[in-house]
C-alpha cells in the first residue's frame, strides 16, 4: 500500500501548497505527467503562433516597411491580449485564434503586393533612363505620377481612386511618354495611316498589250496616285497629336539635317512646298513608307481573233455554181491560206498517244473551213457528262508533211500564268476572276486523220451538184468510191446517221488513214 508524509495543517488538501507530498502512486504520476504534457503543448503553440509574426519581407519595397512594422506591432499586441482564447479555441469557437491567423495572411497578401510595385518600379526607372540617355525631358504628367509612387500602397494618394484605395499608378501610365518608336510602332502607324486606302490600277504606261498563245496580255501598275497619298497624308496628320512616342521621333528627325533633305523631297512632290515643323516630318516620312507600284497583267481571249478568222474563212471561200475550180485547187488554197498551229492556238505538246508517240510535230499548221465544208466534215464527240453532240470544225490540222488534214477540236483546260503548267481540272477554290490559273481552249490530240484524197472528196461533197465534178478515183481499200457513186450527204445530223447506215460499206472510215507522226 502507497505511503505518504506531510506536515499537519488545516487544509485537508493533500496537493495544497504547504503540503509535501511523498506520494508516487500511478493516479499520481499520470496526473503529473498529463499537466506537465499540457505545459509544453501550450509552449510549442504559444512560440509557434507568435512566431508567424516573422512574415518573410523579402522583396518589398522600402515605401512599405514602414507598414509592415506597424502592422506586426499591433498584431503582436493582439495576440498577448487574446493569448488565452487563441490558445485555448474552444473558449470562443476559435473565433480570436481565426482573427489572428487572417491578420497574418492579411501580412503576407501586404508583402507580395509590395514586391509586384518594386517591379514596377524597375519598369519605370528603365523608362526614365532611356528618356535621359535620349535627352527628353521629363514631362509633368510623367512626374506626377513618380512622386505619387513614393507613397506606400496602404496610402490613399497612391491611388487613382483615394476613397476606393483603388488603381494604382503604374509603369502603363508613362508609357505613352516614354514608349520608344521603334519597329512594331511605326509598323503600327503605317497600317492606321493607311487603313481602308487602296492601291489604283492603271495601264502600264511602257509595256504595250500583247498576244500570245491566243490570249491578250494586259499589263497594268497598281500605285497610289496623288490623290490617294493626300488621304495617308492628312491620317497622318491627325494621327501625330495622338502618338506621343511618333511626336518625340519625328522632332528629333526635324533636327537631323540629313533626314530633313530626304524627307523635304518626297513632301515636295506632293505638296509642292518644303516642310516646316515637325508634323510635315511625319507626313513626309509616312509617305516614304507606301509601297511602291507594283506590275501585275492580265489575260482574256484576243478580242481580234475572231474578227481575224472571220475575214482568213472569207478568204479562202469557195465561188459560187459555175466555177471551173475543182476540190483539188480547193484542197491546195486551204494549204496555201494555213498559218503555223501554234501561232493562234494553245495545245499541249507533250500529249502523247496510245502508242507513247507525241501527235505535235513542228511545222504543223491550221486552215479556216468554209461553212458548208464545216457541216460536211462534222463529226460526233462526247461531252464531260457523256452525252453525244454534232460538232462542226471551224478549223482544220494539217500534217506537216501536208499529207494528211483532222478537225480541230479545243477542250478546255487550266493553265498557270506563272508556271505555264496545264490540267485538265481547276485548282481547288478557282473562280473566273483568278488572275494565276486561267482556263483556256487547247487543241486536242486529233481522233481521226484523213488523207489527201478524203479530203478532197469531202470538199467535193461539199460543192452544189454539177460544181467541180472531179473523179477522185478508188482506193484499193475502198475507203473512197468516185463522187458520182457516193450516196448524198444530207445536212443535218440524223439524216448523215441514216445515210451513213444505209451506204456503209462504202462510206469514208475516218481514223482508217494515220499520218504516223
């Protein structure tokens, strides 16, 4: 059993202060340690809560310090104040340990706005030494906002709003007086000065409209005439009140007497005076930056050629009944009236055929066919869609050997201005008005050939009855007959059809003849 000594008294209390106590049973000691264990839980809390009063000042301006003491000296008074409640939270819900901990947040959100103001400090003397190192000087709005700076961030003459302690002054604020004129900003005061003005397209005044390949070449200059560098001009004008950065630029070239003859120029030639401040500089030197005229040319059908064909066909037209003139001297006057085929026509000359063999050789040549010999050499061709139609030539190949004479058929392609490079279909997004890709007419790698003797007679059918009665012989092929054998060959289409069918063993078998180019 546990003993204990203590000295007689009259308090009953075996802990009380005059007490000795000799006591070690395990209630005891547990007692003892949980006090002792409480003890130094209120230590740690109590050194660790006035400890957050140590907030991390680096960074700040000095401006703030100042502050920053102040608000660690009343914190610290409140937290001696209400140590009891801080420590001890569920005397008052925690409501005073709360308060503290956002007094401290409150300390740290001060610093880190301090630190942000330094950096805009240093964005504001960097301002300020480029303006001393350029020899501008300060002006008062620039000043003003300077000495406002040197207040603290809890001061209300910081501020743009006093009463709201709102919108600061910053490095934005001087900027405009401070902001150098470089690249990005006269690239900026370019496109405001010559916002919605464009270019005017004129003819070339030296490079006269030619022909080629059966198109006309227009070539014009797009420039900007007086007129329109008078518009960029008076933007330019009213732009130099607006642009403090451009303003202080455009003073120091006033100064510099070298830039002045360069710019005195260009303001001459349009003004027909010399300039005489700063604000001429800037219109002068906007001026100087328009780009300069710009060749571009552009292509359509030659507005003569059909013109030129109408009086090649009427040339070559054959005389009315009566003539002694046979199809044999038909045949040669088209050869005589034929001009080179690559002279009014586009043709793609690396066509090949079926056999890898190019059909355009040099020296090849076109001819105008007359209207009736146009009906008589009709033949059907097949659309994109794959309908059949009636086409008559208005032309005809003839072999450079002049052995052997086609149709001239065109079927359209696409052809690159630049490139020459031709396709049968259009480049994705194309449009009539694309002045890079046009589409044009190109002759087609002939169907059929007809020798010397087909044409002929295909001229001869082509004569009223009794005209040019002329016996073309027979082919030992039977490809030809004499003229007076040959079933007549109505003029419409069906008609030929039915008349083909019914004469067919002796009908012409266009494609039979190959000239072997």
């Amino acid at each position: 059993m546990a003993t204990s000594t203590r000295l007689l008294s009259g308090n009953t209390n075996p802990y009380a202060s005059e007490a000795v106590v000799f006591d070690s049973s395990a209630p005891v000691q547990y007692y003892l340690q949980q006090q002792a264990h409480q003890a130094a839980k209120e230590e740690a809390t109590d050194k660790y809560l006035q400890g957050m009063l140590e907030v991390d000042d680096k960074g700040m301006r000095n401006n703030e310090r100042p502050d920053l003491i102040g608000m660690r000296t009343k914190l610290q008074d409140q937290y001696i104040k209400n140590r009891d409640l801080i420590l001890h939270p569920e005397k008052d819900n925690g409501k005073a340990l709360l308060e503290y901990r956002g007094a401290i947040q409150g300390m740290k959100s001060f610093v880190n706005k301090s630190a942000a103001e330094k950096e805009e400090d240093k964005r504001i003397a960097t301002l300020s030494d480029w303006a001393k190192k350029e020899g501008l000087k300060t002006p008062d709005d620039v000043m003003n906002v300077i000495q406002k700076r040197n207040y603290s961030i809890n001061d209300p003459r910081f501020h743009k709003d006093p009463q709201a302690m709102t919108g600061g002054y910053t490095s934005s604020d001087i900027e405009p007086f401070y902001k150098p004129f470089g690249t990005k900003e006269q690239t900026q005061w370019i496109d405001a000065t010559m916002s919605g003005i464009k270019p005017d397209e004129v003819e070339h005044p030296n490079k006269k409209p030619i022909v080629k390949d059966g198109l006309l070449y227009t070539y014009k200059i797009n420039q900007f005439g007086k007129d329109k560098l008078a518009q960029i001009g008076n933007s330019a004008n009213t732009l130099y009140d607006n642009v403090p950065a451009a303003k202080r630029y455009f003073e120091s070239e006033f100064k510099d007497p070298n830039e002045l003859i360069k710019y005195n120029q260009i303001f001459k030639n349009q003004y027909g005076k010399d300039i005489q401040n700063p604000r001429d500089v800037a219109v002068a030197w906007t001026l100087s930056k328009v780009p300069p005229p710009i060749e571009s040319f552009d292509t359509r059908e030659d507005p003569n050629a059909y013109i030129k064909k109408l009086n090649y066909a009427a040339s070559i037209r054959r005389p009315r009944v009566g003539s002694q003139k046979d199809a044999n001297e038909e045949l040669v006057q088209i050869k005589t009236q034929s001009e080179p085929l690559e002279k009014n026509h586009v043709f793609v000359s690396n066509e090949n055929s079926r056999d890898g063999k190019k059909w355009y050789k040099a020296g090849m040549k076109t001819a105008f066919l007359t209207p009736t010999l146009q009906n008589t050499l009709s033949t059907q061709l097949t659309d994109e869609e794959g309908k059949t139609y009636d086409f008559k030539p208005k032309e005809v190949i003839i072999s450079e050997d002049g052995k052997y004479f086609a149709p001239l058929v065109k079927v359209p392609m696409y052809k690159n201005i630049e490139t020459g490079e031709m396709t049968e279909k259009p480049p994705s997004g194309w449009t009539d008005t694309d002045k890079k890709v046009k589409k044009v007419d190109v002759v087609s790698k002939p169907k059929f050939w007809l020798t010397e003797k087909q044409m002929a007679a295909e001229i001869q059918k082509s004569f009223p009855k009794g005209e040019g009665n002329v016996d073309l012989g027979i082919d030992e092929e039977g490809a030809f007959v004499s003229p007076e054998n040959v079933a007549p060959r109505p003029n419409t289409p069906r008609a030929r059809q039915e008349a083909a069918k019914a004469s067919s063993n002796k009908k012409l078998v266009k494609g039979t003849a190959d000239p072997k180019l």
